[in-house]
C-alpha cells in the first residue's frame, strides 16, 4: 500500500530545463512487509523529480577522470524518505515494496 499526497503547484519543465522547482508530492507512506509477514510504514518526506547530470569515473584510468553522459538530461524520480529504516532487513523489504509500486504503476520495470 502506498499514499502520498501530490501538490498541484509544482513546476515540471523536461525540455526546457527546471525540472522541478518544488517536490511533486510529499507526506506518504509505503506499507511494507517484512521477512517475517509483519508490516511496518516507511514514512516519505518528498518526491521530486531531478535532471541527471551524468556519471563521472575516477578509477578507470591513473591520471584522468573520464564522464558519461549518456544519460544527462535524463529526469531522476528522488523518493526521500524519514529515518525510518531501522536495519538492512528492513531496507531491503522497503526497496521490494516500492519496486513493486513502482512496476505496478508503470513508472519503470524495476530491474
């Protein structure tokens, strides 16, 4: 189970840059379960949208950095969450949780 609450003002702007200029939603929660068939809530703060702005390599070569921008200006969902996961087992129920949101809405594969 997921809830969260959207806000209507935030700006999306992909192709013409500001991403966001304010969370698109915030206060939510993911009921997850953990390894034992309990359920806890992971409380969510915000999700924003983000431009990723590449990755750069520093152990590839002795003397260079190298950057990939294969993916820049690709738009990032950020899910930032309250310190809520109290341990490993914990956040690794939450990861499957959400991934299953995530594949059931569409948003992405999950893989």
């Amino acid at each position: 189970k997921f809830t969260i609450q959207f806000r209507r003002s935030a700006e999306i702007n992909i192709g013409g840059l500001p991403v966001c200029s304010a969370p698109i939603a915030e206060n939510g929660q993911l009921e997850c379960e953990g390894p034992s068939g309990g359920f806890f809530n992971v409380q969510i703060e915000r999700l924003q949208i983000e431009m990723d702005s590449g990755k750069s390599f520093h152990d590839r070569h002795p003397k260079e950095s190298l950057i990939d921008l294969n993916r820049a200006g690709k738009a990032l969902m950020e899910i930032v969450t309250t310190p809520s996961i109290h341990s490993a087992t914990d956040a690794a129920a939450a990861a499957r949780s959400l991934r299953d949101v995530l594949r059931t809405v569409g948003s992405c594969d999950g893989n």
